[in-house]
C-alpha cells in the first residue's frame, strides 16, 4: 500500500467519525520520521477518543500495525503513529495552542532552520526570564 493510499484511508475513516477540520501535511521534504501528518479536532475528550479509536482500528483492518499511541491519558492531544502517517488528533484548546499547521507550514516556507528555531523558542520559552 503506497503512503499517500494509507492517508486517504486514515482520512476517509476520521471523515466518517465527524472529524473536524481535518488537515493533511506532506511533511517528507521537512523530516526522515515521516511522510504525511493528519490532524483532526475532536468536539469533545470522548470523540476525541473515538476519533483514535477509528485511526487505530482502521489502520488495522489494512494490515498497518501502529508504532504507538501516546496521550491517551487526557484525551487533549493524542498521537497516533503509523510510520509513514502520524495521525494528532486534538481538542479545540489544544489545536488552538500549539498550532501545529502553522508551524510546519513556516518550516516549508524560506529559512526551514531560522523560523523553525524562533517557533520552537516561542513555544518552550527560550531565553525569556523565569522568576523563581
């Protein structure tokens, strides 16, 4: 099964759990550790889990065994890793938060290295002061 085959597919099964805002990213030009991102909102932490659910399952019953899920315990943002596609599946707060289009968008767009480094610095606070 080609990757781009195995996207459509995890696509079309988050599409059928009313998935919102489905997004795919060709991310294999910007990393090694994988070819497509999948992000989908879910509307709630138990949709959110149902959404992973149907991932996970889905990528079963095509013979692709996931690498991992990570996140389960919170149901805010999970990850679901099937190698060539990593599937987020987020909450609306979540999504919102870490904004993960925009971020590898910038990476695609002019200097990868120099925008992704500011992103990453914003994110984790890098050089901003910490009172203690």
């Amino acid at each position: 099964m080609k990757t781009s085959e195995l996207r459509d597919h995890i696509v079309a099964a988050l599409e059928d759990m009313k998935g919102v805002n489905i997004v795919t990213l060709d991310v294999a030009a910007l990393t090694p550790m994988t070819d497509y991102m999948v992000m989908v909102t879910g509307t709630s932490n138990r949709h959110v889990k149902a959404l992973v659910d149907t991932a996970n399952e889905s990528a079963k019953a095509i013979g692709v065994q996931p690498l991992g899920i990570e996140g389960r315990e919170s149901y805010d943002w999970v990850l679901v890793d099937l190698a060539d596609v990593i599937v987020h599946v987020m909450n609306e707060e979540a999504r919102g938060f870490y904004e993960l289009e925009r971020l590898w968008s910038d990476l695609d767009s002019g200097d990868e290295e120099a925008e992704g480094a500011e992103m990453l610095d914003s994110q984790v606070g890098v050089g901003s002061e910490v009172d203690g």
